[in-house]
C-alpha cells in the first residue's frame, strides 16, 4: 500500500517533497511550544476547514463533480453532533462517538441524495445547481427553527442564533476524560489531518484513482470501457460529504456552537475559491492553499469583513481567467520542473528563445 504514497495522480514523489513533508510536520508539532494557547486554538480553527476543501478537490478536481454542497454536509455533521453531544453528555468520550454518528449521518445524506442526482445522470452545471438547492434549502430550515418546538429533547436548535452549550472534545483516559481545547484540540486536528492526506492521497494513487481521472476526462469513453461510472462518483460523492462532516464536527467542537450562515450561499462558495486557487487537480495544493487562504482572509476580516469577500471574489475571477489550472498547483510543477531537470537537458518549449 505503500507504493500509493507516490503516483502519477499526485505531485510530489522524490526525496526533496518528503523531506519537506517531514520538516513541515515537524514544524507543526513544535509551534504550540513558542506560541501563545489562543493564537494555537485559531490555528486549529484554520486547520479544520481543510478537510472541507480536500472533499471537494476529490470530487471536482479528480472526478469532475463540481459541488456547492460541501456546506450542506458541513452543516449536517456540526448540528448532528450539537444534539448528539447535548444528549449524550461528554462522560466516558461519548463525544466521539457522536462525531462518528454525526459523520454518518452525513454519508446516509450524501448515499440518498447522491443516488438520485448521479443515477438521474444529473451532471456538469446541473450538478451544481441541485447541490447549491439542497445548502440553500438546508440554511432555510435552520435560520426558521427559532421557536421552542423546534428542540431534541434539551438540544435547541435556535434558528439564527444558532446551537450552543454543547461539550467540547472529550477522549476518555485514565483517571477521566482529556478535554480537546486550544493546544491539544490542535494536536488532534494536526493528527487527523496527517492520516486524511496520506489516506486520500493512497485513495488517489490507487486503481480507482485513475478511474477518477478518466471519468474526469471522458466520463463516456470509461463507460463504454465497462465501468459503472455512477458508482465511483457515489463513492467519491459520499467521501467528500464524510470529509464535509468532519468540518464540521470539528468546528462545532472548537467554538461550541453553530449557525444557519455557516451554511449559507457565502459560506458555500467559499471551498470553491479556497480548491480552485489552490490547484483542483492535485490534493497537495489544496490542502497548502486551503491554509494560505484562510489564515489570508482572518486578517483581512479582522479589519473589513466586506472587504475580504471582495477579495475573496476578485481571486476567484482572477484564478478563472489567468490560472484555470490554479495558481499554487502551478508554482508547484513550476518548481518540479525545475529540481526534475538535469544538466544538459533541452529546455522546454516555452522556454527556449528565437534563434536566427
């Protein structure tokens, strides 16, 4: 299984990129110990949306689902587990089980909906409208829940001014639980985030990764080949909802609470700005430029919230008209071109000059 760490599906293959990887995952773990708690718990709070991100750069950037429902599964797995959490109380690390119950839940969502809309051969723009209907319906019925009926035994769901007093984190241990706050729900996030990249990455490499690509290319061409191309994109469909989830649990879980605007139509466009300048067609990028972005925008909210969706929009037309391919991703290949040429080798086309 090793051998999936590397593949053609993925940038990044020789002895500089895991060096890298290994000195940036050194770096990571090392922070909390010269950083403030506060300034670690926000980096956790960055951390968390990748996850977000990398689903939907499994989907559109491999598969070629382009999707505005990774909020609507955000928003599915942060309420489930507000209300499971609530009932079931943090003792004994039931509230992991409620984050697995609530990823659940999300994937049951992602199996009913993804069914009818990929064996409807609902697909390309279409596709995306149908996902932007069912987040736009779903922030409806959460902004409209304000009144006392609208409650899970003591779980409240209170319309706009979202869920609240729901436990943090709890991993049971000797002696009593371990509350995931600030410094350890940030080790928690690194950890996860470590085994989602290489899990998705070996996903990627794997034979059903190069079915990905090819239904991606030619959906129709794959088919005829004899695969069942709306099984694997049900699978990929159900993979970015479960990643959504976790998004979602997780910030649920930092800031103990959530709202119907975490999965309004701003928030629902904004995974497609963080995967399309990253780099769509490679799980790397996306998850660097995810990052980049998020800590990018923070600073500017803390002056201007306006203003940083402005901005927000103004990269997304820029990627679309100078960087289709996605700016990082490119200076990504840019600089594996450049460590993978030898001495002597012939320059490229674009980069030789007009001779004569």
């Amino acid at each position: 299984m090793l051998r999936y760490l590397n593949g053609p599906q993925t940038l990044g293959t020789g002895p500089a990129f895991w060096a890298s990887f290994v000195a940036l995952c050194v770096a990571a773990v090392c922070y909390p110990l010269f950083a403030d708690p506060y300034d670690v718990g926000n980096f956790a709070y960055f951390l968390l949306w990748i996850f977000m991100a990398m689903g939907l750069c499994v989907m559109w950037g491999y598969t070629g689902m382009m999707s505005f429902g990774q909020t609507f599964f955000f928003g599915i797995g942060g309420y489930s587990y507000g209300v499971l959490s609530i009932l079931m109380g943090a003792d004994y690390g039931l509230t992991i089980v409620a984050l697995l119950l609530a990823i659940g839940f999300a994937c049951a969502a992602a199996v009913i909906f993804g069914y009818f809309m990929i064996y409807g051969r609902v697909a390309g723009v279409f596709f995306g409208i149908m996902t932007l209907s069912m987040t736009l319906a779903l922030a409806y019925f959460l902004g409209q829940t304000a009144g006392p009926e609208w409650a899970i035994g003591k779980a409240r769901l209170n319309g706009f001014n979202g869920m609240q007093g729901m436990p943090p984190l709890t991993l049971p241990w000797f002696g009593g639980s371990i509350e995931l706050l600030d410094t350890a729900l940030y080790y928690f996030v690194i950890s996860l985030l470590l085994v989602v990249y290489l899990a998705v990455r070996m996903f990627l490499n794997s034979p059903i990764g190069y079915v990905l690509v090819a239904i991606r290319e030619d959906p129709d061409r794959v088919e005829l080949l004899g695969y069942d191309i709306r099984l694997y994109q049900l699978i990929v469909f159900i993979v970015g909802g479960a990643l959504a989830a976790l998004s979602g649990v997780l910030y649920t879980a930092w800031g103990q609470f959530i709202t119907p605007s975490s999965v309004g139509l701003p928030a629902a466009a904004m995974p497609i700005v963080w995967v399309a300048f990253s780099g769509r067609k490679d799980i790397t990028a996306t998850t660097l430029g995810t990052f980049v972005l998020l800590l990018a925008f923070q600073t500017i909210t803390i002056y201007s919230q306006q203003w940083a969706l402005i901005l927000m929009g103004a990269l997304l037309l820029a990627t679309v008209l100078f960087a289709p391919d996605g700016f990082l991703l490119g200076i990504f290949r840019a600089v594996q071109n450049l460590f993978s040429r030898r001495p002597g080798d012939a320059p490229t086309a674009g980069m030789r000059s007009n001779e004569g």
